[in-house]
C-alpha cells in the first residue's frame, strides 16, 4: 500500500504514521501504527520513508 505524505510533518514522516484503518483487530476506525524500518531487517531498511506496521491501537 502507498500513502503519499506529500505536505506532511517531517518529524510525522520520520516516526511514522497513525493510520485510521476499516480492517484493524479493533473494527471500523480503529488505528494501525506504522513505525521506521530498522536497519538490517531486510523490511526495506535504509530506504527513506519505509515504515513497516507496528500493530493495531482502539
């Protein structure tokens, strides 16, 4: 999935996004938290702005 963060925060950027999902662990409107790839976990680390899904937040 693309987010385009074109206008963002670059601090929001940079730590990851909060996202409204429809198809979370919590239902409709809970969040999933996304966070930056660490380096070295072959998740696309190293790739500026590559965030992997951290878990599901109410």
């Amino acid at each position: 999935m693309l987010l385009d963060v074109t206008g963002w925060p670059p601090l929001e950027v940079v730590d990851g996004p909060l996202l409204m999902s429809e198809h979370g662990a919590f239902g409709p409107g809970d969040r999933s938290d996304y966070a930056p790839a660490e380096p070295g976990s072959g998740l696309g680390a190293g790739d500026v702005g590559r965030v992997v899904w951290q878990g599901d937040v109410p």
